[in-house]
C-alpha cells in the first residue's frame, strides 16, 4: 500500500507495486519518521530520486550539492508532497575543507539533534582521455570530490552516526570501480578508492554493530552524467533512477529501523548491484 506522497512521485508510484513482497510493509510516510539522512548530489540523477523517495517515506533529507536551484527545486518538491523538514546544504564537494565540514557538524547536531544515514552520491566523471594525456588538474578536482570528500565527510559525521543506535553509510559506486578501463582515468581510480573506503569503514564499526556500510553499483542509468559518458546512447534502453530506489530503501530502512524487514540485510561491507541484487 502506498501513501499520498508516493501517489503524488509518478515515476516510482509506478514501480512501488513491482517491489518484494518484503519491502511492501515499510512503504508509508512513517516509515523513516525521525531518521535524518544526508544525500550528496542531492540535486539531479540517482540523488533527486533517493532524496524524494527518502522523503516520501519520512525522513528529513539533508540535500548536500552543487547547484543551488537544483536542490530548491527538490526541496521545494519535499515541502509541498511530504511532512517531513529538508534542509539544503550548496557545497561543491571539490572545495569541501574542514571548517565547511565542521559547519555542517553542528548544523546537523543543532537542528535535528542527530544523523542515521549518510549516502555518497555525488561524483565528477572527468575527462575520459588517456592516462598519458590526463589533465592532472581535472584528476585532482576528480579524486577531491569523489574520494577526498567522502573521508571527509565519513570522518565528519562519524560521531553524529556512531551515537545514533543504527545508522547507514551507502558509497555509490561505479562497475570501473572493479574493473579499471580504458579512458576513464580519475573517474575508474576514484570508485576503486571509494570501495577500499566502503571496505575500511564497514571493518572498523562491524564489531560496535552500529553503523552498517555498503557501497552500490547503479549500473548504467539515464542521467547527465551516462550521458555525459554516452553522447550517442539512446537514454530510453537505460533503467530510471527510480528504478534503484528499493534497494536504497532495503539497505538504509532495514539498517536504521532493524526487525522492520522481514529479510536479512547483506553483511556489513557488501557490494551490491542494483540491478540484481535480489538474485
Ligand atoms: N548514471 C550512471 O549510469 C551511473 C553508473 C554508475 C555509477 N553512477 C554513480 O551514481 C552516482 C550518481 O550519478 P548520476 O548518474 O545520478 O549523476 P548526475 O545526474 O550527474 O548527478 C550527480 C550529482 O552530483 C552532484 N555533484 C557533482 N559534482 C559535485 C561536487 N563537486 N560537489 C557537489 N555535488 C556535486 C551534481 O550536482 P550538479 O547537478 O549541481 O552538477 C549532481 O546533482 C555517482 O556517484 C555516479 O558515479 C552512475
């Protein structure tokens, strides 16, 4: 069954229905009441649609990007179809230094009181030319936003998370991330990066038990940056956004509200594809 702010989200009122049977219980507007989760890159893409769905199930959406109409427009989505209390953060990642990190700190603590879940989302695809040929000043802006900022943030927000009873950390994550190919330089080196984060994470808080960690593959989808990365694809044969968003709501719901699903999250740590994870 789904609620008004589903019904009013088309694109994934649309899917709802098709979602495991195990998912269907959690997809109301209470489900993530007094859960306050970051999303990077919160503005286009992958990172609008979790936003929005975040929201229509009831928690309150940090929106971290770098555009600021763009986050006004999904906070002004979330305003007008939910209950819940956004809060837009414009930051380009590629400059995030410690005071902009240490900010956002106590904005989070003083407004809200706490943070349950934390989804990097946000990255650059760069130049996709040649190791020999690579603008190292575009490999730095490259590995600043898609690896720096990440430590940064985890090392930020650690505490926030840590003191919540459950709480999530998702990477998203790239197939060059496991696989290194030609051309994609920064953009390939960083994702692998961002797995050995996700790894190191998930090690280092699986004993505490607290604060589960994941990284997700979305696969090819339709959005800027596939198209920035396939000027000549047909963007209709590529799933939507939406079309991951259950296992966003799988990991982050099962993760902060434990016993609300009725099947076993993936061991802290794990890598899952959200084209196929529930194979
Ligand atoms: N789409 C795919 O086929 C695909 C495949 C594999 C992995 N992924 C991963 O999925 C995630 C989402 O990508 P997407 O396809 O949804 O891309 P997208 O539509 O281009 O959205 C990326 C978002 O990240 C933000 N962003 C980029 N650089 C930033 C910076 N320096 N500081 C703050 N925000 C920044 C963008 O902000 P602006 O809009 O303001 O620029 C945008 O909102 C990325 O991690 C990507 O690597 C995507």
């Amino acid at each position: 069954m789904t609620d008004d702010a589903i019904r009013n989200y088309p694109e994934l009122a649309a899917l709802v229905g098709d979602w495991p049977k195990f998912l269907q219980p959690i997809l109301n507007a209470q489900t993530l009441s007094g859960k306050q989760i970051v999303v990077t890159g919160a503005g286009d893409g992958i990172g609008k649609a979790l936003a929005k769905t975040l929201a229509c199930l009831g928690a309150n959406v940090i929106l971290l990007g770098r555009t600021r109409s763009k986050l006004e427009t999904v906070f002004d989505w979330i305003n007008q179809h939910t209950n819940t209390d956004p809060v837009i953060v414009p930051c380009d990642l590629a400059r995030l230094d410690g005071t902009t990190v240490a900010t956002l700190v106590e904005s989070i603590r003083s407004h809200y009181g706490g943070l349950h879940g934390l989804v990097h989302n946000a990255s650059m695809l760069g130049p996709k030319v040649p190791i020999a040929h690579y603008p190292v000043e575009q490999w730095q802006a490259v590995m600043q936003t898609n690896v720096n900022a990440v430590f940064m943030l985890n090392q930020g927000l650690f505490e926030l998370l840590d003191a919540s009873y459950h709480s999530c950390v998702i990477h998203v994550s790239s197939t060059v991330g496991q696989q290194g190919r030609a051309y994609w330089g920064a953009y390939s080196a960083s994702k692998f990066a961002l797995e050995g984060l996700n790894q190191i994470l998930a090690d280092e808080t699986e004993t505490a038990g607290k604060i589960r960690v994941y990284s997700i593959n979305p696969g090819g989808t339709r959005t800027a940056m596939r198209r920035e990365a396939y000027p000549l694809e047909d963007p209709t044969t590529l799933p939507t956004p939406e079309q991951h968003m259950s296992l966003f709501v799988f990991l982050l719901a099962g993760s902060l509200l434990p016993g609300s699903i009725a099947r076993e999250l993936p061991t802290t740590g794990a890598q899952l594809d959200a084209r196929n994870w529930q194979e």
